[in-house]
C-alpha cells in the first residue's frame, strides 16, 4: 500500500505542476489581450514604470559599477599571465555585454521590483481589491496586471543596458585610471571585437526575454496567491526563487543558441 | 506623486536606458567605427586560407582599409575565394599583392596588402591575383624536416 500511495502522492504532484503551468499559459495570453487597453491609458504604464524601473536605478547603478570593478581587477590579473592586458577591454565589455548585464539586471529587477510585484497583487486579493474591480465590472487583468506586465517588459531592456555601461565604465576605472593599462588599446580593442547585431542586440533580446518572464511569474504568483499572509508571504518568496532559476536556465538555452558557432 | 513628477522621472529613466544603449552601440560596439555604403569588394583565391574568418581586417601598410566579407571554395579551381569590401577611400594598383598574415606570434589572421606599381586601380569585382597563403605550422616543420632529411650527413 505504500508503494501505491508513494505512487499516488507523485501523480498528484504532476498533475499539479501541469495544472499551474496551464493556468499560468492562459494568464499570459489573457494579459497580451487584455494589453490594448491599457496603451490607449498609457499613464498606468507610466506609474508602473515609474516604480518598477527608476526605483530600480540606483541598485542597478551601483551593482553594475561594481561587478564591471571586479571584472577588471580579475580579468587583469589573468590576462597579465599571458601578457595580454591590453585585451582588458574586451574580456570586460564582451562579459557585460553578452551575459552579466542581461544576466545579473534581471536577477535584481526580480527580487527587487518582482517580490514587489508579487506582495502589492496578492495583497489586493487578500483585502479583496481585486473582488471589488470584478463588482465594478472592471477586468483586474487588464487594470492591474497588463500595465505592470509592459512596464516590466519595457524597463528590463533599458535596465540591462545601463547595467552593461556602467559596468564598462568601473571596468575602465580600474583597468586604465587605477591599474594604468593603455587607454588606446582597451577602447580599440574593444570596438573591434564587440559587434553590433551579434553581441550588443542578442544582449537586449535576452534581457527582453528575462523581462517578459520575471514580470509573468511575479503576477502570476500575485494573482494566485491564497489571500493570507502566510499565502503572499509564500508567493513572495516564490516569485524570487522561481524567476531567478528560470533566468539561469534560460539564459544558457539563450547563450547556446544564440552564440555557439558564432 | 504628482503626474507631472512621474513623468518627468520616468521620461528620464527612458532617456538614460536608450543614451546607454546607444553609448554601447557606439563607443562599445563597432556601428561608429566603419560605414557599409562607400566600400568597394574585389576577390582574391588562396590555396590555403589557415586560420581566415569573415570579418578579418585588411591592412595596408598597417593601417585597416577593409574588411573580408565572405569566404568561399571554388570547386572549379579547388581554392579559397576570398571577399574582400575595402574603403572607397584607399584605392590600390591593378597589381597588388595580398598576404595572408598573422598579428603576433599566435594572433588573429589578417590580409595585408602590398601595392604594386601599377597605373591602373582596382575596380568593384576586379580579382587581386597574385597572392600568397598563410602559413601553416605542420608545412613549415615538414619543408624544415625534409631539408634537414636532404643534407649529406657529415
């Protein structure tokens, strides 16, 4: 009996799991019907913007500042091994460029504007904001999830690519004012090796990609969150886990796709 | 916040994002540092290409005037069809030499060309014809072997 119940607890699971994914496909596609209406009131994307990217500006900044320092410090420290230091700005661009920039800005957009996210709807439920809107005859996708779903979308790509350079900028501070390789060559270098279309625009569709999926599962959670605390506290923290896994695999999905033979 | 407010800050996060993208299409990236529109392609054939890819530098004297464009086989001869789009600016002599060249000791391959005296210049789809291959390690050690081979033992 307690093989079939094993059985039985496993099946139960996948049939969940399915279920989820299900609900969640059909969320997506009642969000991008829903959209039109929420670009003739532009001004909700507006706000949404608003706290989903300026408030993430400063943390982006700061970061991408500092992993562009690290990238320089380390990259110097191997390149010097082979006396290449002057390939400093290519290892620190392409790095940015190509994966930390996407890669990291959609790991911190998630936990910071998508746990937001994710608490502000589910707490609409729980207080039964959203019960309210269907009363009113007002669709709460369409209110409420669409603006945000495209102000994240919008902003993941713009965030990304301040990420990436401002990155490149603390890469030159350490690299050229700090270390004092040749300015010449790390900018030369660099603008011979970064190639547009293939490097610069495959970062901003990842990071586009990133955006469309952090900001789904963030409202997705929200919206089917268990209206108690204990329920949006768990969303929450699902939001983050989850759409911090889903970048990590994407992105190497993504990179293999995009960059191998290349 | 006011509406005015919002979208005064949210107008610049939008400003800042696309003046960082451009910033990286420009200083970054290679979209400022050559224009598509005034160049010129000729071909050349190798016998051996080594390790040439698309996009590889063309340099005279030093200084880069093109870039290889495409890189073929031509079945008829059995050789490396090479596509060269070089500036519009540099014009080069009928009998140019092309070498294909390495930059440093285990650096990227490049061509380099080496003007002849010719009065007539190349034109779009002319063919340089002379030309030399690049060199591969595994030839040079086996001509240094068989030379070493042919000595008289002393």
């Amino acid at each position: 009996m307690a093989v079939i119940n094993t059985i039985r607890a496993i099946g139960h699971r996948v049939v969940n799991a399915v279920w989820r994914i299900g609900v969640a496909a059909r969320f997506f596609f009642l969000t991008l019907v829903y959209s039109g209406n929420s670009f003739r009131r532009f001004h909700l994307i507006v706000k949404e913007l608003f706290s989903t990217g300026v408030m993430s500006l400063i943390i982006i900044i700061v970061a991408g500042l500092f992993v562009g320092m690290v990238l320089g410090l380390q990259g110097y420290e191997t390149l010097k091994r082979y006396g290449s230091e002057s390939a400093l700005g290519v290892m620190v661009a392409l790095g940015l460029v190509r994966e930390l920039g996407p890669v990291m800005a959609a790991l911190l957009f998630a936990s910071r504007a998508g746990s937001a996210m994710t608490a502000e709807i589910g707490l609409m439920k729980a207080t039964e904001q959203i019960s309210a809107m269907e009363m009113m005859a007002v669709n709460p996708i369409a209110r409420i999830v669409a603006p945000r779903f495209w102000a994240g979308v919008i902003s993941m790509p713009l965030l990304a690519a301040m990420f990436s350079a401002v990155g490149i900028f603390g890469g030159y501070l350490v690299g050229v004012v700090n270390i004092g390789v040749d300015e010449g060559s790390f900018w030369s270098q660099m603008q011979a090796a970064v190639d547009f279309r293939q490097d610069i625009m495959n970062g901003v569709i990842k990071s586009l990609v990133f955006g469309t999926v952090v900001t789904l599962i963030a409202l997705f959670e929200g919206f089917d969150a268990p209206p108690t605390a204990e329920g949006v506290s768990g969303a929450t923290t699902r939001t983050v886990v989850t759409s911090s896994l889903a970048i990590l695999m994407l992105d190497f999905v993504l990179t293999a796709i995009m960059f191998r033979g290349a | 916040m006011e509406r005015t407010t919002l979208d005064l800050w949210v107008g610049m996060f939008v400003v800042a994002g696309v003046a960082a993208l451009v910033m990286l299409a420009m200083k970054v990236g290679n979209l400022g540092t050559y224009n598509v529109s005034d160049t010129y392609k000729v071909h050349a054939y190798f016998s051996n290409i080594g390790g040439l890819k698309p996009k590889a530098s063309i340099r005279s004297a030093g200084v880069l005037v093109g870039r290889v464009t495409e890189i073929s086989l031509d079945t008829k001869r059995y050789e490396a069809n090479v596509v060269m789009s070089l500036d519009k600016r540099y014009q080069f002599p009928k009998d140019t030499f092309a070498n294909i060249l390495t930059s440093g000791l285990l650096g990227e391959q490049y061509i380099g060309l080496m003007p002849g005296g010719d009065t007539e210049m190349l034109k779009n789809g002319d063919q340089v014809k002379q030309t030399q291959s690049a060199m591969v390690l595994e030839d040079l050690i086996s001509k240094f072997m068989y030379s070493k081979a042919a000595e008289p033992a002393k």
